[in-house]
C-alpha cells in the first residue's frame, strides 16, 4: 500500500514537472516568432494547439510508464520470494516469462476520444513542432 502511494506521488510529480518544463519551453518558443506568425494563425488555434500536445504528452508519459514499472516490480518481488521458498518453481517461472511477454505489445495507447494509436500520435505531434 505505501509503494503503491510513492509510485504514483513520485511518478505524478515527475509527469507534471516535466510537463512544466515542456509549456514553458513551448511558450518561449512562441514568444520568439515574429509578428507575421500571429497575423497567419489565429490565437484560439494556437492556444487550442497548446492544451492539445499538452494532453497528449499527458497521456503518454504518466500512466503507461507507471504502470511498466509496478509490473516490473510485481514480477520481481514475486521471483525472489518465489526463489526464496520454491526454487523449483522460480526456475519453471523463469522459463515461461519470456514467452508471456512475447505477444504483448509495449506500444501506448492515447486515452483522448479519437481512439488513435501511437504512430498517428506521435506524427501529428512532430508536424505541429515542425510547422
């Protein structure tokens, strides 16, 4: 119960500092177009685009990493005690987790409604910052 609270208090403060530093980085960005860059796009687009990649990067970088690591850390913990009480069995265990892990495909979702995957996500993210 007390990991689980770190975990997600440490992994919170991490995603939100990070995201922080990716608004202002964003913001400065912005500050340094010229004027024409503004009289081409709309200001509600440009705020809109702002709250968008900032979803996005949300949802990306906090639950799926966190998740990896409880998982990581729930088969750990469950081998050294496995090895501590029943060797026999770790060793079985040892054998079949590679092929439990196999199909699984490491590829995060995005939660937004567009039900879209990581490869259209991450392009749309890259032409918003070359553009």
């Amino acid at each position: 119960m007390v990991g689980h609270t770190l975990v997600h208090y440490g992994f919170g403060m991490a995603v939100e500092r990070m995201h922080k530093r990716v608004r202002d980085a964003t913001f400065k960005s912005l500050i340094r177009q010229e004027i024409s860059y503004f009289d081409v796009r709309p200001i509600g687009s440009i705020t809109t685009q702002l709250s968008d990649d900032a979803a996005l990067i949300h949802s990306f970088s906090g639950e799926p990493i966190r998740s990896l690591v409880m998982n990581v850390a729930s088969v750990a913990v469950g081998l050294v005690v496995s090895f501590v009480f029943m060797w026999p069995f770790a060793l079985l265990t040892l054998g079949i987790i590679p092929f439990m892990a196999w199909p699984l495909e490491p590829k995060p979702r995005c939660k937004c409604k567009c039900k879209c995957t990581w490869e259209k996500t991450r392009a749309l993210l890259t032409a918003k910052m070359l553009t």
